[in-house]
C-alpha cells in the first residue's frame, strides 16, 4: 500500500508531512535515481506550479536538489497541469512536474510528475519512488562545473495558448454573437482562458482571474457549479465555462442555468468519430452506462483518477475517457485531462449542432447522492464493524443502484457515493455508514 501518493501525486497541507521540503529533496533524489541517472546526458526537468502561495517553496526546493545533482530546471511559471504535460512531451524535456492540490483549499497543495512521454507515473512507478524515498541514503550530489541550472522561462505557456486558436478555427460572426461566462477559479488558467475565448471571438464575462495566492478554488470553479449558474443567468449568457485550480477539470453551464458536469460533456464529445468504447471509472453513473448502451458503445470502467483512464487509454483502441467530476482525455490530443481543450472541443460540437447546451442533454442520469466524512485516520474503513456496514447496504441496493465507499486519494476523507431510485433510501443508507465510520473513529 502507497505511503504518500494518492490518486494524483502527493498532497497534503503545505508545509507539513508529507508536503515538506524535506520531502521535496527526497523525492527529487528519488526522482533522479529512477528516472535520470542512467546515462550521462546532461538532463532537464519541467517545473510548473498554480497560484497558491506556497508553490514558491516546492518550487525552489525541487528546483535547488536537482540543480545539486546536475540537472538543469526550467521554472515555468503559473501554468496549467495539461500544459505542463504536454510541454514535457513536445518540447524534449526528461521529466515534468506540477506543484498543484488541483480542486482543495490554498492552504493544501501537491506534486504531481509526468515521465518524459508526459505520462502519469504508474502505481508501480510510485511505489519504487516510495521505497527510493524511505530506504536508499545514496548521495547524488556533484561538484564544480557539473551543477545544473535553474532556467527561469515564464512565457513557455504561450506554445500551450497559441495551440487553441491553430486547432480551433470559430466562425467569429457566429462567435461575435454569444455571450459568455468564463470562472477560471482563481486558478492556472485565470489569464490563458479568457485570452483564448477572446481571441476567437466571444464575448467574455471573466470571473474569479484574479489570483492572490490564498483565493483559489475559494467558492468558485469546478466544485461550485451554483455560481457559474448564478452569473450566466445574471448576465443572460449563452453557456458558461468553469475549470479547477490547475486546469485539467471543465463543466459548462448551459443558457438556463443548469450545469453539465464531466458525463454530460462526454456523451457530447461522443457523437463525433465512431466510438466503439468510452472510458470511465467505477464513479459512472447508470444512466450514462445505459446511454452508452443504447448507441452500442461500451463502457470501460478504472479505479477512480485520471491517470488510470490515462494508462487504460495509452495501451488500447478507445480515444475518449472522463470522470464525472469534469477531467476528460481526447487521446488524439494528449493523454491527460485538459479542461480548456475538452470544453472547447464541446463548445465546437454544439455549434456544429445548431443547437444550445440545454437541447445537448443527452441522457437522464440516475439519483446519486454523496457525502463526505472528515478522518484522521482514512484506513478507518478497513475497521470489521464498518466494512459489515457498508456490505449490509450494498446487499440493500443491489437490484436498483450502487455503493461505493472509498479513502480519497486527494484529501482527510472518506467519499460516500449511493446512487439509486429512492432517495430517502440513499439518504438513509449514507447516514447509516457515517454514523458507524464517527462511531468507529471515536473508540
């Protein structure tokens, strides 16, 4: 079992364990060892970070541990987690890495690393940086003209930006028409967004862009849809657009207030190309299985986290994968959730269409309800008394819907999802589990 990655890189409260810069260098060296030691090409590493405040101490840290061992880092600067990976990729480098927390608190953040093929590294991978990290004491470090440099390039971010107006080509008298409402959560994207939809021809209402390092994610993005609801409505919009702190999440909002979230989107990207397969994980809801089903599409089911989609996607014929919560992969593009070419590549399908956001409905989902239960410890639900709990509410739900109860792999939580046909059912059942789970927690 993985002592430090969760189901997207490292993440915890900035400035305690794990997210230290103790464990900075450690895992910078553990890095090297795996990754960049064996061959004596000089090696460049990728280092982008969102707005939180703390990103200059992971940043710095990173960056002086390599530079201690021979390797050159380039900062990139405030910039999303996609552009990060697909930057590694196209521009040669030997590792990529994302100081991010992506939807949580200023307060949290994380390290994310992409492989040189701007790759999610394997729970494999993770695991052998783990053992790297708590049991080899080697010692890396170079002397004289050996020590690598600290490139600073704060514009690289503009080949990821430029990219979008070269693959999208809008039709600006019919773009010039609508108006539309863009929240980039205080986040990567808060000035890369509003350029591009500008620069192709709406009319922008630019929300939460101003980043101050401890606003982001704060009531706004992906995990507050309500309020992109709220200012389409107020500003008689024809859809909103929302991302998450480090731009690899997107929901849309369409002209009567009511949001899409990440199957709705998918079900939209569907309908161009000939998918004989889609990509999701146990979070799927029914409705879009049954959807799916209906056009003869199979559905393809991963633990949860994008990069699962991402290793299923890499090593099979399928092309498009997503999570409910907004990240989807268009392999053809890259193989990592970008929420501001997923959204734009929606946005192109429904002008294609003729038709509004709402008419692009395109399934019922099923009633789902979820909740969250704060822990110290998240191994809680390993505890016996629990774990006949939750099997008692599974057999309950077993001909008409689902459980899933699951340790985020984010944040001090365990996620209770019930998705059914009865909602005092569901919310009895949740309420059931999170009682025995308090209970538990205070022996």
């Amino acid at each position: 079992m993985k002592k430090l990655f969760g189901t997207d890189g490292i993440r915890g409260v900035a400035n305690t364990y794990p997210l230290t810069i103790d464990m900075c260098q450690k895992l910078a060296r553990a890095v090297y060892k795996k990754f960049l030691s064996h061959d004596l090409k000089r090696k460049i590493v990728f280092i982008g970070k969102d707005t939180r405040i703390s990103g200059d101490i992971f940043e710095h840290a990173l960056a002086a541990e390599f530079c201690a061992m021979g390797v050159d880092t380039k900062l990139l600067g405030i910039i999303p987690t996609p552009a990060v990976s697909i930057l590694t990729r196209k521009l040669g480098a030997d590792l990529g890495i994302m100081i991010s927390a992506s939807h949580n608190p200023y307060n949290d953040n994380g390290i994310k690393l992409f492989n040189s093929l701007g790759l999610k590294l394997s729970d494999e991978e993770e695991i052998e940086l783990e053992d790297f990290i708590f049991n080899n004491n080697e010692n890396y470090n170079v002397l004289n003209d050996k020590f690598g440099r600290v490139l600073h390039d704060h514009t690289t971010y503009k080949i990821y930006q430029d990219e979008f107006e070269r693959v999208f080509s809008f039709d600006k008298e019919i773009t010039n028409k609508l108006n539309i409402v863009i929240d980039s959560s205080n986040g990567a994207l808060s000035k890369i967004a509003p350029h591009v939809f500008r620069n192709l021809g709406f009319n922008v209402v630019s929300l939460f862009d101003n980043p101050n390092g401890i606003n982001i994610n704060d009531n706004c993005g992906v995990t507050h849809p309500e309020v992109l609801s709220r200012a389409v409505i107020n500003n008689d919009a024809d859809f909103g657009i929302a991302f998450d702190g480090d731009g690899d999440r997107v929901l849309i909002c369409d002209e009567k207030g009511q949001c899409l979230n990440g199957e709705d989107i998918l079900a939209i990207l569907s309908l161009e190309g000939n998918h004989k397969e889609i990509v999701s994980t146990i979070m799927a809801n029914f409705g879009f299985e049954k959807y799916l089903e209906r056009r003869k599409i199979k559905l393809t089911k991963t633990n949860v986290g994008d990069r699962y989609i991402s290793e299923y996607l890499r090593y099979n014929s399928a092309d498009l994968g997503g999570e409910p919560s907004g990240h989807i992969i268009i392999k053809s593009h890259a193989l990592t959730g970008d929420g501001l070419f997923s959204g734009l590549k929606a946005i192109e399908m429904m002008l294609r269409s003729g038709k509004n956001f709402s008419e692009l409905r395109l399934f019922d989902p099923s009633l789902s309800i979820n909740k969250n239960i704060r822990v110290k410890d998240k191994s809680i639900i390993e505890n016996e008394k629990i774990k006949s709990v939750i099997e008692n509410c599974k057999k309950e739900l077993e001909n008409n819907g689902k459980l899933i109860v699951r340790p985020s792999g984010t944040e001090p939580l365990i996620r209770l999802t019930a998705e059914g046909e009865d909602l005092d059912q569901l919310n009895r059942i949740l309420e059931k589990i999170s009682a025995a789970i308090k209970e538990e927690a205070e022996i």
